[in-house]
C-alpha cells in the first residue's frame, strides 16, 4: 500500500524511506571538439567560466583569446583579472539528440577542482530545464528533447578536491604566530590591546549611478563605469524595460502577500 502523504504547517511530505543527496550536477560534454569532464552547472551564476589549467590541456590555438577588462570577484576571497575570453563551441547531448552553441567563456587562472562552470544565460541559450534531485539537464534540440545525465562519482571527487585545495589555501595564508606561554599570556613584546583594524571590502570596479526611470532620483542602479560605449546602451534598454523592476513587494504581480499558513 502507498505511503499516505503527511499534511503539515502548510506543506504536503510522504512517508517512507527516500534516497536525497546534496551532491552538485556535474556534466561531461563537448567543447571545441575536446570531451571535457568536470563541468559544474552554476544556476546562480551570469558568467561561463574555463579554469586555465583546462584551456592550456585543450591547446585551442585556432579560437582566439580575446583581451578582457573585467575584473571577477568571489572565488577565492580576491579580486580575480582573467587572462582573457575564447568563444568556442559547446555540445551537449548524445546521437541525434545533441545541441551546439556558441558561448564565452572567461579563462581564469586560479585554482579549482572543475575545469568548466555554466552558468545561468547558457542554460537559457540552451533552453534547459536542470533537475539537481535526478541529476540531468533537459532541452530542445531539432529532433525533439536531449538530456545530459550528472556524474555523481565526478561530483564528489570535485567535491573532496575542492575542500582539500580550500585547506591547503587557507594554510598558505595563514602566516606564523608565535605559540602562547605557558600561563596563558600573549608572547613577548605583543600587546592585545593594540589590533590591526580590519581591511575594508571594496568593489571590483567604480560604479555609475544610473537612473531607471529620467528624473527620478528614487528609481536608479548602478553599472560598472568603464563599460565605454556600452553604457549608453544598457543605460537605454534598462530604461526601456523599466516596467519589470519591482520597487515595492506590491510591484510582485502574481505573489499572495498572505503566509501559507493563511492560505
């Protein structure tokens, strides 16, 4: 007989054993021709991503490196300057279920347990639907729907990597201290008074200050300022899609603004 499913504050459970994981999607596909294993689908990211160690494996001297002025912040607590961006083809899929698209895909020179990341626009340039739970990535392709199915082993082992580069780096930068006295007290000549105080944390760039809707101090966001030309031009489509920002929670069309509870 069927689990009945458990209603409870609001949410619906089913009892039972069930199998859950937490393990990252982790892919192999197609790049540039090179079968390319370790790639970490990142939904909550905007940036694609080839690790240099993999890009220098790969030999792509037919895609040109293209020089970059942007500058990447959160990988490992530093102001990363990429070595440039390539534009090579990516295919998923299998038979004749396959799709290709041309991506970009900053190089960036630091450490990581992956050789790829694919981020959110990809997907959407793909048109893929991901599913973490099952591990498989879904999407349109001419001949009807592929899919890419995760590799839980591979995720973990980039996962196990990841902390022991993670340990390693946090012993590297951790410099020499002077080991405690006996009785407790700070070594000689070291006033614990006396504390550095801590560095602040600064953008990656300047920021400009841009007003969504003209005139209206109240309604603005801000762009790098060293995007040039480009400014203007997202300055101008910001502000002619002004209608999709939510300034308000009763700008959230389509939201109950009552708690579950009360539904």
């Amino acid at each position: 007989m069927e689990d009945a499913p458990i209603i409870q504050f609001g949410r619906v459970e089913r009892s039972g054993p069930q199998t859950i994981h937490n393990d990252a999607l982790v892919i192999t596909a197609i790049l540039a021709n090179y079968e390319v294993g370790r790639i970490f689908i990142d939904s909550g990211s905007s940036t694609d991503i080839l690790f240099g160690e993999a890009y220098d494996q790969m030999q792509l001297g037919d895609v040109p490196l293209e020089k970059v002025n942007t500058s990447l912040y959160g990988f490992v607590g530093e102001v990363v300057h990429p070595r440039g961006m390539v534009s090579p083809p990516l295919t998923m899929g299998r038979g004749t279920m396959w799709k290709t698209c041309l991506l970009k895909f900053l190089v960036v020179d630091v450490p990581s347990a992956y050789n790829v990341i694919l981020v959110r626009p990809t997907l959407n340039t793909f048109q893929a639907v991901i599913c973490t739970y099952h591990m498989k990535i879904k999407f349109l392709t001419s001949g009807g729907v592929g899919e890419v199915q995760g590799d839980p082993l591979q995720s973990r082992k980039c996962y196990i990597e990841a902390v022991r580069k993670g340990q390693k780096r946090n012993e590297d930068d951790t410099p020499n201290q002077a080991p405690p006295s006996k009785k407790g007290k700070a070594p000689e000549g070291e006033n614990l008074e006396e504390t550095e105080t801590p560095a602040k944390v600064q953008p990656a760039e300047e920021r400009l200050n841009i007003e969504i809707i003209p005139g209206n101090p109240d309604r603005t966001t801000r762009i790098g300022c060293h995007l040039g030309e480009e400014a203007k031009e997202i300055t101008l489509c910001l502000q002619r899609n002004s209608d999709i920002f939510a300034w308000t929670p009763q700008d959230l069309e389509g939201i109950n603004p009552l708690p579950i509870s009360s539904i």
